[in-house]
C-alpha cells in the first residue's frame, strides 16, 4: 500500500470514527465515556492523512526541496506490510454496515452474569418503580424481593427466547466494550404478548415473584418477573447496561 | 493536493468518479442506518480517485530527486523494489471500495444472520475501543522519537550493566508507545553504545509498562485494579530477567548492529506525521487480526470449547499465550482483547498481556529485521518461555 492510498484509508478511518462519535453509533459498540477520545483520535488520523498528503504532494512537485519533503524511508526500513490492508475491513463495517448492538443471538449464548452487589440504591416510597433488568434481576435474587414486593414495577430490556422458547427480558451489560458484554437475564411470566419476536425492546410492567430458575447456560440464577403489561418500545441511545461498574 | 492532480486528469482521466454514486442509494438495503453511510461516501470517493490518478507521476517524480542524495543507498534501493508492486494501491483501494459500496445490498444480506451480526458487534468494538488508545500511544511516541534524541537515553543510563538493566526496564515506563515504536527506539540505544541487555530490557518492557498501556489496561479492567499492578511488575520483572540472561549468555555475534537512524533527512514536521502515519498503519493491520480471532472467539467457536479450556488452569495459561502469540496484537489494544475473553481465569489474562507486547509474530519479524535473524531465533523462544514464568509467578502472588 503506497502512501496515497495510506492518505486514504487514515483519512475514512477517522471520518468514520467522527461520525460514530458524533452520532449515537458508538454507543452501540462501546461505554459512552469514550466519546472525547474517539472524536480526538478521529481528528488526529485526519490531520495524519492530510499531512502525508501534503509531504506526498510536497516530495511530488519539480521545485520541492528535498531535505525536507523527500519521503525519507518509512520509520525502519521494509516495505509497508500487506497487513495495512486489513485497515479497510473496519471501514467497511462502520461505514456500509454499522452493526447494530449485541442482541438475543449473543445474550442466549452466554450465562447470566449476575452478581451479588455491595448495596443497594434507596427506593422512592411510592408510585410504580422503574428499575433496570439488573437492579430487579438483583433484588429478586439476592433480597427476596425485600422492598419491590407488592409493588408495581416497570423494567426496560429487549426479548430473547430460548430453545424451548421460554422468553426473557435481556440487558447487556458492558465491563469495558460489547466485546466483553455479558447478559443479565428475567425470565417472563403471566400475561405475554402472543408473538414475542426476539431483538424487540420491551417495556413491562408487573409484579415480583419469588419463583427463580436457573440459566440454562452457566446455571446462574434467573428470577421470575410476572408480567401484567407490555408494550414495544423503541431501543434506547444507549442499549447497554453500564452501572455494571461503577 | 489537489493541484497537481486537476492537472494530471486528463492524462489518465477516464476514473469511474461520478458513476457510482446514483446507484447505491436507491439500493433497498432496508436498515435505518443506510442514508448516513451513502451520504457520506461521494466524500471518500473525491478523496480516493484522485490519488489513484496520480500514481504515475508521483512516483516517478522523486525517484531522480532522491538517488543523487548522499545518504540513502539502502532507502532508495528498497524504495524502488517496494515502488512496482504498490504504486498501484491507490487503485486497488478504490476498486474495492466502489466494489463494496456497489454490492452493499447483497452483502448486508449475507451479513444479517444473527452470527455474523453478532461478530461484527464485536469486531467493531475491540477496534472503536482500542484505535483511541492506540492513536495516543502512536502521538506521544512519535513525538518522543522525533524531539527527543536517541543520545539522551544513553547518557542517562548508569555504566554498569549489572544495574542498567533494571534502570532501562524501568526507563521503558516513559516511552509510551507500542512494541512497534520500541524496536526501533532499542535499536537506536544499542548504536549509541548503551549495552545491548540494558537495550534489550528496554525493549521488552516499554510497550507494556509505560503509562497508556496502563491506563487502558485499567480502563479494560475496571474491576481489578489488581491487573494493572500485576501487568507492571511481571512485565518488568521479565524485561529484567531477559536482561540479565543476555549479559550472562549473550553473545555480541548473535546481534546484528542496525545502521539507519530512522528519521534523518526529514523535517521534524515530515519526521513526526510520517512516524504517526506508519505505526497507525502497521499496528492498526494487526490490531484488525486481533480484533476478527476476539470477535471470532466471541461469536462463533462454541462457548463450551473455551470453558472447557479455561477450567484447566495450565491449558488455560499456555493457550493465552499462544494466543497472544499469534495475534499480535499492539500492546494499547490487547487489554481489551483480554478483557473480552471472560472465561479465562485472571492469571491467564495476565500471561495474555505479558507475553504479547514482548514477543509475537510481527515482532519476531521486526526483531529479526532489526537484530538479525540469529538473534530473534534465540531470542523470542527464551522470552516466550519466561514471560510464561514471569506472568505465573506475579499471578499467584498478586491475584
């Protein structure tokens, strides 16, 4: 790859990251608090490109000095590696086809990864409580459902159906980027909607119960949720999880 | 840039610019995303056709302007044998864009089983993640490369090798930069004489202890910081030990002395954008191998083959490092690629990020291009075998 093409290829890697750090994109592959440093590196592979255009042009033109816009040799001395060409693949990916976020393909393949947190935030007294698919799924696990029992709840998650075809409402959960994502699982009960098609954000409404299953997976636990409502919603900015960690 | 080219058009003119476009836009495509990508595209075009125009001329231009100059026999040399085979890269490139933009439709098509969606998530992750971190290693380390001279390090060091090791291993903790930056950096060490086990300890461990490397390591590892600490000391504690194995064992027939400073004869300005432009070109490349073996790992070898590889410890531990071997990963990225390996027990993730940034395949080939091939023969192996150590030992202790 000669450096015109090098020009090119640093040139449509930054735009694309410019763009997925302008847009919501990122947040489908990584934490939101990423977004200063992928606007920041977009600009310098951009300021990269136009600079190497310029030396190229500068080293190109009949009265260009030499010693200063001859293309010396590449940092140490081989050719440019065909492996440079690979550079292309993410292009393609982030410009033509913008993968969406992890969804039930993933979340099915993995085990719930359900932990016992260290505490837990106060709840306000009264009113239905909108809670994430991790904060019930930990409550009715690990409290029996101390403070949400009895009370009308509303959880946010997309559908994931197993092989039997038991549904689940899934969250993502993110430790650094969808590459390490890992599902946070509720199993649904009591009123479904007739046709779940999984990928679908959800919005349910209902009440806690006790019941719990095992994830067929890894055999961590997977609390009941008994639904009484639920109604598509459309997938949020931000598809992930990411109290995970904090 | 555009200069030259609007001049240079009609001579090879009949570049398929403005066909393209109308075309994929009426492609049915069907997701909501489509409109931004091909909006965008005419962008890329009009930066990429003209490149391709002017091929011919730009490499013929300074090939008369470089040979009469007094120092690069060798440079002009490989310039020459690189020129054939890759003036035509521009074209390539534009080729297979247009290609890709022409057959977008059929190929989201391919593309929308729930596999394949699922492995370019991630794929596309490990890279969005990792070029940040990558792109502010390749900043800060062009910028020592080029403003700070290479003599600095070699009066900085104390005379005695026995204690220049450690002292080097450590100094590597200032050279931010991947494992690319720092072959050439030894190798400009052991030109201006500093001792080549204090050069090697510097080698090994400035790409994996230095302050980015670290710092994505804790971003990729938000719930043990212990990683970090682990990451530092068994990462020196091997640059020390390979250093020390070198002064007891090594000879100097072995190392083959690189000649070339990287960067005389260029502005520091040239210097600089040119030092950013390769290591982003090469590191990148093999990050992309990286990311596709994570992704690959994530979303199709069946979960079960990675359990049951994880759950023995010793399996675990050398599949990593072979792992890290192989994908060459640079070490800004290679905390992510750990951290998407969930099955793995912390030691191993430990033996992944030691192993990678001190040996793997790109660097043996760079070693070898830089040291000699009887060096880097000698060399990876022993380094492989005890960064394995090194990252067992400090695992148990540490984690």
């Amino acid at each position: 790859m000669n450096r015109q093409a090098q020009a090119a290829v640093l040139f449509l890697t930054g735009a694309a990251l410019l763009h997925a750090g302008l847009t919501d994109q990122y947040l489908r592959y990584v934490k939101a608090g990423l977004r200063p440093m992928l606007l920041l590196s977009g600009a310098v592979l951009i300021a990269a490109a136009l600079a190497t255009a310029w030396y190229e042009y500068r080293a190109s033109r009949p009265g260009g000095t030499p010693a200063a816009g001859a293309e010396g040799p590449p940092a140490h001395a081989h050719r440019e590696p065909r492996v440079s060409w690979l550079l292309t693949l993410p292009l393609f990916a982030l410009i033509l086809v913008a993968p969406p976020a992890l969804g039930s393909y993933s979340a099915m393949r993995a085990g719930t990864a359900l932990q016992q947190p260290f505490g837990y935030d106060r709840l306000p007294a009264k009113g239905p409580l909108d809670l994430s698919v991790v904060d019930y799924a930990t409550r009715a696990v690990y409290t029996h459902g101390r403070e949400i029992e009895g009370r009308v709840l509303r959880i946010e998650g997309f559908v994931a159906l197993d092989r039997a075809g038991h549904p689940y409402l899934v969250r993502m959960a993110l430790n650094c980027c969808a590459a390490d994502a890992q599902p946070v699982k509720i199993a649904l009960t009591g009123t479904i909607p007739p046709v779940l098609q999984p990928d679908k954000w959800l919005e349910v409404s209902g009440t806690y119960t006790p019941r719990t299953t095992k994830d067929p997976v890894n055999g961590g636990p997977v609390p009941y949720f008994e639904v009484t409502h639920a109604k598509p919603i459309p997938t949020p900015a931000d598809p992930y999880d990411e109290t995970w960690n904090t | 840039m555009a200069t030259t080219r609007t001049t240079n058009r009609p001579v090879t003119g009949p570049a398929p610019t403005p066909a393209p476009e109308p075309d994929p836009a009426p492609e049915p495509g069907g997701k909501p995303a489509a409109a931004e990508p091909v909006g965008s595209e005419p962008q890329s075009e009009s930066e990429l056709v003209p490149g391709s125009e002017l091929v011919p001329e730009s490499e013929l231009v300074p090939k008369p302007e470089s040979a009469p100059e007094p120092k690069p026999e060798s440079e002009s040399v490989l310039e020459s044998e690189s020129t054939p085979g890759e003036s035509k890269s521009p074209l390539i490139l534009t080729m297979l864009l247009l290609t890709l933009v022409l057959l977008q439709g059929p190929i989201r098509g391919l593309l929308s089983a729930p596999v394949m969606q699922s492995w370019m998530t991630v794929f596309v992750a490990v890279l969005v993640q990792a070029l940040p971190f990558l792109v502010l290693g390749v900043l800060l380390s062009a910028a020592i490369a080029v403003f700070v001279p290479p003599s600095f390090f070699a009066r900085a060091l104390p005379k005695s090798p026995a204690v220049a090791v450690p002292v080097a291993g450590l100094a590597g903790a200032v050279l931010p930069g991947c494992e690319c930056a720092s072959v050439p950096v030894a190798g400009a060490l052991v030109r201006r004489g500093v001792t080549p086990a204090a050069a090697l300890a510097f080698l090994l461990s400035a790409p994996a202890i230095n302050p980015v490397v670290l710092t994505a390591t804790a971003v990729a590892f938000p719930r043990d910081p212990g990683m970090v600490v682990a990451r530092f000391v068994a990462s020196l504690l091997v640059a020390c030990a390979m250093g020390w194995l070198w002064q007891r064992l090594g000879r100097t027939d072995w190392l083959r002395t690189p000649h070339r400073s990287p960067h005389e004869g260029r502005s520091r300005g040239a210097a600089f954008w040119g030092s950013v432009r390769h290591d982003v070109m090469h590191a990148g490349g093999f990050l992309v191998v990286g990311a596709m073996a994570a992704a690959t790992l994530k979303a199709v070898v069946p979960a079960s083959w990675l359990r049951t590889a994880a759950e023995n410890p010793l399996v675990a531990i050398l599949a990593l490092a072979v792992l890290a071997v192989l994908l060459s990963i640079c070490s800004e990225a290679d905390a992510f690629v750990a951290a998407s390996l969930t099955e793995f027990s912390m030691t191993a993730k430990l033996a992944f990020l030691v192993v990678g940034p001190m040996i793997d395949l790109k660097l043996f080939a760079m070693q070898a291009g830089t040291f000699g091939r009887g060096f880097a023969l000698r060399f990876a192996p022993a380094t492989f075998v005890v960064a394995i150590a090194g990252a067992v030992l400090t695992g148990a202790v540490l984690l």
